[in-house]
C-alpha cells in the first residue's frame, strides 16, 4: 500500500527516483544486464514499469484489500526452476530492437541470488513449462487419413 493507503498497482517510477539496479539492454549476460524488477513495495529498486504478474495483480490487491495477504509478502521462488531449456538466442541481445522479452524471466533465483539476498524483490519475468498434449483433432484427422505423422515437431 502507499502512504495514503491506496494499493498500488503499477511500478511507475516517481519522477527523480534513482535505481539501485539499471539495465543494460543487449548484455549477453544477466548480470551484466541487471534484473527486471518491477516491485511495488520498495520503489528506489524499480527499474521497469508494469507490475509482477501481469493481470494477476489485481487479485492480488483484491487480497490485500480483504486483509487476506500482507501487502509487503514477497512469494517463496523455491523449486521455481524451469523443466525445460529456452535458448539463449543471439537475436534476443540486440539493443537496438524493441525489448519484450526477459532471456532470463524464468531463471531468477539462479541468476539473482545476489540481489534477492540483499532484499531486491524479483520476482520471474514468464514461466517455462513442459506437456504431453494429445489433441483429439489431430487424432481424429490422423484416423481418418487427412494428416500423415512425419514422426517430429517444427518450430
């Protein structure tokens, strides 16, 4: 919440703030780069604007609100790791083209450590998972002889 007691849903920065963590758009590396932190609950950290979660966060306020959930409570990140490796791809690291993307989103605990043991609330950026899907449609065309199997999967 801020002082005046309404809950904050977006991290723009106060006009003037200075950021303890600023990024380096086109690093190779993420530390070099700098994490993406669009906290609410310290503002001199931000550095992004936006909010953890995405459309998320209005649940979260409607927690806060309800007296359900400290406002200050910062997620435990354990066992967060990713089940499956994304690149990196050397497209991702162009500093002059529109930044949307965070090649480090889904791996803060291993790349941050340094600035969440300093009290830096990071939370991840997207999330990485894998499925078994079976698509009954795809079944169905397979049966009825309208796709063949090629026995893989283009990206």
């Amino acid at each position: 919440m801020s002082s005046s007691g309404h809950i904050v849903l977006t991290s723009h920065s106060r006009p003037g703030s200075n950021h303890f963590s600023p990024i380096h758009w086109g690093a190779e590396d993420a530390r070099v780069r700098g994490p993406i932190i669009a906290s609410v609950s310290n503002p001199s950290h931000r550095n992004v604007i936006g909010t953890h979660s995405g459309s998320y966060s209005v649940y979260r306020a409607i927690s806060v609100a309800a007296g359900h959930l400290d406002p200050s409570h910062v997620p435990d990140l354990t066992n967060t790791s990713p089940v499956a490796e994304i690149g990196p791809h050397k497209q991702w690291f162009d500093a002059k083209k529109i930044v949307s993307f965070d090649p480090w989103g889904h791996l803060v605990v291993d790349e941050f450590q340094d600035h969440l043991k300093e009290g830096f609330d990071i939370r991840p950026t997207i999330a990485i998972t894998q499925a078994r899907l079976k698509l009954m449609e795809m079944k169905e065309a397979i049966a009825q002889g309208r796709l063949e199997p090629d026995g893989g999967v283009s990206a």
